[in-house]
C-alpha cells in the first residue's frame, strides 16, 4: 500500500500528514507539525497512539522541512510515497482547481510571492524538496484562492478602473481549503445545515471569514493578498489605502513598508508583545493596556465582519468557529458572541469553556468545528492518482 503525504507550509508553522491510500477515503496514520517557526520551535508527531514533542531550538521554514522528512521516515518504512500534496496559498486567476505541478506551474507561482509573502515562498520551497526526496511522487499543488474563484462580481472587485480587475487585481480570498473541509463536514454532520447560510471564522495567526452558502464562498474578508480584513498575528488586515500613501510621503521604502504591514503589525505591533493570542490572554499579559486593547480589537472586527458577511449572505443560519483561535481560545468566542442576540447568536457558557461542537442557543446555531485542510488535500491527490 503506498503512501501520501500533505504539506502545509503556514507564516508560522508546518503543518504535515501521512495518507493511505486504497480504496475509498485516504486513511491517515500520522499528523504532526512544526510549531513556533523561529528561536523555540518544536516538533509534534502523532502516530500509533504515541504523541512525540521533539525541541527544534532556532529553526526556520527549511531546518522545519528538512526535520518534518526526517521524522517521517521510521513512519513511512518501506512504503512507496506515491503523491505528495502541498497547500499553496496564492493561485492567482490562472490556478483553482487541484494541478501536478511542474517548473514551469512553479515560476508562475513564484510570481504571485508579494502578494502572500509569509506564505508562498514556503509554500514553493516545501514543493522543490519534496520533489527532491520523492522524485518518482506526483506533487499535487492544493490552492487556497480556489474555492472562492465563483465570488458574484460585487464581492470579487474593487472601485478601481476595471482595466485592472481584468489585469487580475481583484479579490481572490484565501484559507479555501479549510472553508471546503468546513462547510463540507457541518453539511455532513448537520443535515438540517444543508444549504444553509454560514459564516466561518476561521481564526488563527492568520484570520479570515468567509460566508459560504451550498458549499459555495459568497464573500470573504481575504482579498488581493493575504493581509486584508481581520488583525492577525503580524498582519494589520483592513486599512485605509491612504495610510500607505502617507508611510510612502514620510519617506518609507516599499519593502518596510511591505514588512510593517505584513510581519510588525497586528496582535504583536498592537499590544507590543506577542502576535499570540494564547500570550495576550494569559495573566501578566491581560494586564497591560496595549495586549488587552489588540484583543478587543481583534474582536470588535470580527463581531463587524459577522454582520458584513450576514448580508452578503442575505441572512446567517450558522456562525462557525474554526482555526487555532477559533477552535481553542473560549474566551474570544465568549467575547464575540456577546451582545449579539439581536442577530440570534447566543451560547452555553459551559458548553464554549469545554471547546464542545455545539455551543449556540439561540436561533442560529453556534458550532466548533476543527478543521482539517491536510484531509482535502489527501483527497485531491487520491483523485489524481485514481485518475
């Protein structure tokens, strides 16, 4: 039986899987990622029952590749790895549906770098050394972009001359392959959700939320580049275009501006210490004003992007937490949800503090849904091998 194996190079982690594959759904047998990309990163393995944390110490996205294949090797033995798929933020308008890449796919891919620089690089860089250590493996890249490429025209353009929404400056959305995996298993485990009108939050160090109807993206806070909507942890997310213009006036080069927006921002340049959510809620951290400010900001604009995404979806019959925020950090969910029964959304205090699935108890349900993007990769390199 041969073998799969999913990469998900993030801005701040590497996520990976190994898949069976066979008949029927690929079956996977071990998960883990490379945590805390930077001076303390480690790395977790999940496979026979057995979870292994090993401390990487200074490591960057390639020392956490090159450790990731390393690890895997006592898991694979002698199974062939006969795909490889990898998370690739950025498709642009040329790239939706799942592709096996090439070197000519990734020169078009590097290309689309500026405009998701915490991301695609790495993503390019996970895809040439896996096609190093597994020449004989088909790579399959799996696009973020792709699953909001039928946005109706209002919530794919911009008020720009429309020379250049056709020269590809439009809103592309991105954190697609969690939005599938979500929407997909809400419809599966709630059939009375089928069809309905979602909103996901997808919160993490990068953040995003997208309102989804019949599996299909409708709007998403996401838009050119992967620094749009929400605060995350580095990146500043909505921002006044004119505030660029005055960093550029004060005589700011593009590249510090290019990291200022996208690596000083958010979380940590709002609160000064952390781009973590799990540091800014703890004790010592709460108690300065700057961390608890950043938090109340990050909620005041996701409560602001509730109502946007409700419209655009004529209506909300489910609001849907997901992401390493969403899934794990209680007090935000709490937070976010108060004061907003004039939309329906209420929760079980007992329910959210226990990260149980179903937390609502109002009219829209309320649900916490771990999400699982290695798994819609497994899947479109199975049908790719199939065919």
């Amino acid at each position: 039986m041969s073998a799969i194996l999913t990469l998900n190079a993030g801005s701040s982690s590497i996520k990976y899987s190994v898949y069976l594959t066979g008949e029927g759904e690929p079956r996977e047998i071990a998960v883990g990622q490379i945590d805390g990309i930077g001076p303390e990163a480690v790395l977790i393995l999940r496979h026979d029952g057995k979870r292994t944390v090993t401390p990487l110490g200074e490591a960057d996205h390639r020392a956490g590749l090159r450790a990731v294949l390393g690890a895997l090797k006592p898991v694979l033995g002698d199974r062939k790895v006969a795909g490889v798929g990898h998370r690739v933020v950025h498709g642009g308008t040329q790239y939706a549906a799942p592709i096996l890449l090439d070197d000519g796919i990734l020169r078009n891919l590097e290309k689309l770098s500026p405009l998701a620089p915490l991301h695609q690089p790495h993503n390019i860089a996970a895809i040439r050394a896996a096609m190093e250590a597994f020449p004989l493996a088909i790579q399959v890249g799996c696009f973020d972009t792709g699953f909001h490429r039928g946005h109706p025209f209002v919530h794919d353009t911009y008020g720009l001359p429309r020379e250049y929404y056709l020269q590809g400056v439009r809103r592309y959305g991105f954190h697609g392959l969690s939005y599938d995996y979500v929407s997909g298993h809400v419809e599966q485990a709630f059939p009375d959700l089928k069809g309905a009108r979602l909103v996901i939050a997808h919160l993490g160090n990068g953040a995003s939320m997208c309102a989804v109807r019949g599996r299909q993206s409708i709007a998403c806070t996401l838009g050119f580049s992967a620094v749009d909507g929400l605060p995350m942890g580095t990146r500043c997310g909505q921002l006044d275009p004119g505030v660029v213009l005055y960093l550029m006036e004060q005589g700011l080069s593009r590249q510090e501006i290019s990291d200022m927006l996208f690596r000083k921002s958010g979380l940590l340049g709002m609160s000064g210490i952390s781009n973590d959510m799990r540091t800014l809620l703890e004790t010592d951290a709460a108690q300065t004003a700057e961390a608890a400010e950043a938090v109340e900001y990050f909620i005041a604009r996701v409560k602001a992007e509730i109502g946007s995404l409700a419209v655009a979806n004529g209506g909300i019959d489910a609001l849907v937490f997901t992401g390493g925020i969403g899934e794990n950090a209680w007090q935000i969910r709490r937070q976010v949800c108060r004061d907003m029964g004039f939309l329906g959304i209420s929760i079980d205090e007992d329910a959210n503090r226990s990260n149980a699935e179903i937390i609502g108890t109002g009219p829209v349900q309320v649900l916490v849904v771990r999400t699982d993007e290695e798994r819609v990769i497994a899947r479109a390199v199975a049908s790719l091998l199939g065919a």
